[in-house]
C-alpha cells in the first residue's frame, strides 16, 4: 500500500532533481527540460493531495498546469531558437553579452 | 462569503473582455492591412481599447463587492485601483512604442496585441481571489512579456534578454507553483478566503507543509518583484529589452505582483504575519541596499533605472511589512506615483535613443537639457521624484512609506530606508547634472519628438506634480481600496 506521504516525497525529490539541474546543466534546453520537471513533480504532488482530500480542485489545477506548460514551451523553443540562429549556441555560458 | 454558485457574471470581467476584443481586432486588423505605412495606425486601436476598458473599470469603483465564476475574481476597491493602474501603465506603453516601433521596423501588430495581453494579465492578477486565477494571471502576462523582450530580433541583446527572462521566469512560477502545491495540500483549498479560514479554525499556524508553501509562494513572488537575493534577472532583462516594454514591465510587472502579494499575505495569511514579516523585512534592506549601491556604478542609463527599480522595490517592501491601514494605503500610493514618475523616465530614455541602441550610455546624455531645455526639465521633474526630493509625488510616497514604519515600530527599517533614498540622489542627480552642466563630446543629432511621445510625457509630469502637490485625493482613493483588508 502506497500512502499520499509517499507521492508527496517523490515529488519533492523530483522537484529538487530540477531545481539542481537548473542550477547544473549549462545547455538552454536541457535546464528547460528541468523545469519542466519541477512542473510535473508539482502535478505529482496536486494529485496526491488531491486524492487523499477527495477534493477535485487540485486535479483541474494539473490541468491548467499542462496547459500553461506547453504555452511556455512554444515559447520557450522559439525564443532558444532564435538565440540559436543569432549566436550558434545555446550554452547559457557563452550568451554573456549583458553581464548575469 | 459571497460566493454565488452557477453564475458566471461577465460584468465582474468586464474592463479585461474589452482588452482581449481589442487585441483580437488588432490581429484580425493586422492581417486585413497590409500597406506598411497604414498598419502604423494599429496603434490607435490598442489605445482605444485601453480607453474602452479605463471607462468600464471606472464605472465598477466604489460597488458593493461582487464575485464571479464561482468565486474565481472579484470585484473590490482593491481590484478596481489596480486595474486602472495597470490600464495607465498599458496605454502609456503603447503610445510611447508608436515611434519607436514605426523607427525600427518591428511588425507593429503582434507588438501591440502581446502587450494588450500582458495588461489583461495583470489585471486578472489583480483581480483574482484564488491561487489558481493568480497564478494563470501571472503566466498570461509573462508569456506576453517573454515574447516582447525579445521583440528586435536583430538584437543580440534583445534575444539574451529573452531567454535569461524566460529561464528565470518559468524557474520561478515552478517555485509559485509548488508553494501552491503545498498550500493546498495543508489547508485544503486553493481559495485565498478559505485558506485564511482553514488556518485559523483548525490552528494550523505551525504546520510545516503551510510553511514551507508559503516560503516557496514568497520564493515565487520575490522574483517577480525582483526581490534580492532573486533580483540577478532583472538587470539584465531590463537593459536588453525594447526600452518602452522596460518600462512597462518595471512597473506593471512590480504592480501585479505586490497586487497578488497584498491579497494572499495581507488577506490570508495575516495569522503567519511574524513568519513572513520577518523574511520581508531582510527582503526590504537587501533589495534597497544593493539596488541603491549598485546604481551608482551604472554608465548605461536603462541598466541603471533597473537597479534603481529594484530599489523601489524595496522601499514598497517597508510598507508592506509595517502594514496595517497606513502602511497598505502607503503601498498602494507609492505604487501609483512610481508608475507615473517611472515611465515618464522611460519616456525620456524612449525619445532620445536612437536605432540599433545607441544613445543609451550616460554619457550620451550630455548637453540633452541645453539643446532642448523641456525634455531636459521633464527628466529632471521624472529623477527628483524619483530621488524623492520635495514637493514631487515621489518624496510624498517615500514620506507616507516611512511614517507608517515609524507608527507600525520599525524604526531601524525607516532609517536604513531614508539614508538609502540619500544615497540614490547622487546617481538620479548625476543624469540631470549630465544634462544640463556637461558639454557633449561631440555635436548631438537632435531629438525628434513624436506626437505620441509628447503626450505620454505631459501626462506623466503632470500627474508627478499634482500627486505630489495634491496628495490627498490619492490617498483618499488608496485608502478606500484596502478596506478589504481592514
């Protein structure tokens, strides 16, 4: 029997996974990839609540998640891609022009 | 409450249904035209809009208090003043973007659509009663955002600007997000009068999972507010985005966000008031501090209007945590002047910078005010404000700022807060010195003035002045938003 603390711990290590991996990585899309992670971890741990509470509301919030999510992404992809066409890297090392 | 189940009142949604009609015919509008010269005009569309919502949110002030999709907005004083702040700001923007889109060629629609987008965010941001409205609100507005940031595609900085905006910001609502998350999953609901409730029926105060929510929710908003120690965004995006949307979003974007702050600490979560006080109030001395000090060293004038934003921010951050009715309604006023003084700044900044970014550096600034004594008047109207020196609107806001700290007991707080506005004299002081005492190095092409422009600046230095001079009417309208609160 898996309990709702379980799936609350699984999601705030994976949520964690993703914050270090902004922090880590240095290739744009890879440190995107992370953040979509912590955006999941946050869908894994509405979910549970939402189960244990028999409440429906954090379910419809995975929803708007998802769908901001892929919003961002759209955007997120072009704005990479158009640094890449520009600059030939996405390495957010080498995108230093204005100091971090 | 006064949830009303099954209805879904449009009314309450009135001002944003005419923004969103109004950037759907600029698309649609964008498509039809297609002479280059005509779609210039585009413009005037957005504005109307703008005006169509200014008239439909005026005529909400001072109603009962009325909430709509199953309690999702509302519609209060509150959300009433900061709608039509976020209006003014919105329809500032767009004038002063008339030139400088037109100048260098950018596809006016899309510009001027996404920026009736980030309006229509903020003002749900405003409006929204419930964690899950905040949070779409504040994504509307910075999807809209992310995308203007990087609007010059030719700009290598513009496109650096955009992606370190998007990385952080996405970063950021994560944080949001799962402090939401864990909110949630403390108190039960995601509804900002519920979770005030369920705190203080079932004693919930020392929960760790409501802790750290609401750790994470501060993580969230302090970016958004640019908020040391996650300010590093800010500069960057400020100085690489097109200058009128620096602007916008040093203000609009800081306005939301303390909007959404006020509503969910202020209103839900008065119980954890010595929690989240306590952060705010090292929030508020690092973020002063470090933005007055950094300034200093600027030589390129949108970078350092950013740092002095941050500062900003941390002056509103005293008030919020003095709180209470005169520190609420100092914040709110505060939040009103520096929209005006700022953008009327940004004004300035927007007519004399030429194409492909030049004319940014301080130095460009020199001989400005003897070659076209208004403009140089304006911005020394715009930065003596700024540095809050008497009888301008910004000394007014910095005063009320500070004597609610002093009433509410935080005297250490007031008094690292007046010496940081004495050091940030020196650096407003130095553009106008610029401008007026030091020859320029070589002969300076002449600043064109472009109608649009003229009149964002008038409407700026006037409000900048009577707000200043006439404080009261402001404050009375500042004082009937927090009621909510009281």
């Amino acid at each position: 029997m898996v309990d709702t603390t379980q799936y609350l711990v699984l999601g705030a290590i994976l949520f964690c996974l993703g914050v270090a991996g902004v922090f880590i990585r240095r290739n744009a899309i890879v440190i995107f990839m992370c953040i979509e992670l912590m955006l999941n971890a946050v869908n894994l741990t509405f979910i549970a609540i939402s189960r244990s509470l028999g409440s429906i509301d954090g379910q419809v919030f995975v929803f708007f998640i998802m769908t901001v999510a892929a919003a961002e992404a759209a955007v997120g992809l072009a704005i990479i891609l158009s640094l890449y066409r520009r600059r030939q890297t996405i390495n957010v090392d080498e995108v230093n022009l204005l100091k971090w | 409450m006064g949830i009303e189940a099954g209805t879904v009142m449009l009314g309450i949604i009135g001002p944003e249904v005419v923004l969103v009609v109004a950037a759907l015919g600029l698309m649609v509008a964008d498509i039809i035209i297609k002479d280059e010269r005509e779609r210039q005009f585009l413009v005037w569309i957005g504005v109307a809009g703008i005006l169509g919502s200014l008239a439909v949110s005026a005529s909400l002030w001072g109603r009962e208090v009325a909430y709509g999709f199953y309690g999702m907005v509302v519609v209060d004083n509150f959300s009433t003043f900061f709608t039509l702040l976020f209006l003014v700001a919105g329809g500032l923007t767009l004038l002063m973007s008339h030139r400088y889109v037109q100048e260098r060629k950018l596809s006016p629609g899309e510009y001027y659509t996404l920026t009736l987008f980030a309006t229509c965010g903020m003002v749900l941001m405003g409006k929204s009663t419930d964690l899950i409205m905040i949070f779409l609100g504040l994504e509307v507005l910075s999807v809209s955002l992310y995308v203007l940031v990087g609007y010059v595609r030719g700009s290598d900085k513009g496109v650096e600007a955009s992606l370190k905006y998007f990385l952080l910001g996405a970063f950021s609502s994560g944080f949001l997000l799962y402090g939401i998350a864990l909110l949630y999953g403390a108190t039960g609901s995601t509804r900002l009068a519920e979770i005030g409730a369920a705190i203080a029926q079932k004693g919930l105060l020392g929960e760790p999972m409501l802790l750290a929510g609401m750790g994470l929710l501060l993580t969230g908003f302090g970016f958004k507010i640019a908020m040391v120690p996650f300010h590093m965004w800010a500069p960057d995006v400020y100085e690489g985005a097109p200058s009128p949307i620096t602007g916008f979003m040093s203000v609009g974007v800081k306005a939301a966000a303390f909007a959404a702050l006020l509503r969910v600490f202020a209103g839900s979560l008065p119980g954890l008031g010595i929690q989240w006080k306590e952060v705010l109030w090292l929030g508020s001395i690092l973020t002063m501090t470090l933005g007055n000090v950094t300034a200093l060293m600027q030589t390129n004038i949108k970078r350092m209007l950013a740092y002095s934003s941050i500062a900003h921010a941390g002056y509103i951050l005293i008030g919020v945590v003095a709180g209470g009715e005169t520190g609420t309604t100092a914040v709110l006023y505060y939040l009103l002047v520096y929209t005006l003084m700022n953008l009327g700044a940004f004004a300035v900044v927007v007519a004399i910078e030429q194409k492909d970014e030049k004319r940014l550096e301080l130095l460009d600034y020199a001989g400005m005010g003897t070659r076209h004594p208004a403009l140089g008047a304006a911005m020394a109207v715009f930065m003596f404000s700024l540095a809050g020196i008497p009888p301008l609107s910004g000394f007014m806001g910095k005063f009320y700022i500070f004597s609610a700290a002093v009433k509410e007991g935080y005297l250490g707080l007031t008094i690292i807060g007046v010496l940081n506005s004495l050091v940030s004299v020196y650096y407003y002081l130095r553009v106008t010195v610029m401008m007026f005492m030091k020859e320029p190095e070589a002969e300076i092409t002449p600043v064109l003035f472009h109608p649009s422009l003229v009149v964002v600046l008038i409407i700026a230095l006037f409000f900048t002045l009577q707000m200043g001079l006439f404080p009261s009417t402001y404050l009375h309208i500042a004082r009937e938003s927090i009621k909510i609160f009281l």
